[in-house]
C-alpha cells in the first residue's frame, strides 16, 4: 500500500469475536480476537505493533529498489534514523 502513495493506514477491525463476519458475510480478519472469552492476539497485531514502535509520526517512506524489493518497506524516521521493514 505504501509503495503505491497511501501516507497512513488505518486497521478497521481491531477486536472481533473468532470467525468474525463483516455485515454483507464476509469473515474478517482482526488484530485480536476473542475465542471461547479469551484475548488472542493474532499475527496482524503483531505486525502493527512491530511498525507502530520503530516508524514513528512524520516519517516518510522511502522508495526501495532492486530484485528483493517488493519484501522491503522503508521509512525515515523526523530524528533520521532508517527503518527498513522485510
């Protein structure tokens, strides 16, 4: 999504029920679920929780190039670190 000019992006389904289902029927995936009235947290939450502590607000993205770049995201942080995501 990145690559192709979104500046933020946002996880609409946060905490749903296990096998949570959209209103037109659709299962939906979430970053945590709730399972027999348990919290599971699932792979997404893991991965929104990994760039949201290391890219911070104001980075910018930069653009990557190569043969193994479509496994990269990368952004530069306002205090100028580099983070490379893959």
């Amino acid at each position: 999504n990145f690559r192709n000019g979104v500046s933020s992006y946002v996880y609409w389904n946060m905490v749903l029920a296990e096998g949570g289902a959209s209103s037109w029927g659709w299962n939906q995936n979430s970053l945590v679920s709730v399972v027999d009235g348990h919290v599971v947290y699932n792979p997404e939450f893991y991965l929104m929780k990994h760039f949201s502590h290391f890219v911070k607000p104001g980075a910018k993205y930069l653009e990557t190039k190569g043969e193994w770049s479509c496994n990269v995201t990368a952004f530069k942080n306002p205090d100028g670190s580099v983070i490379i995501e893959r």
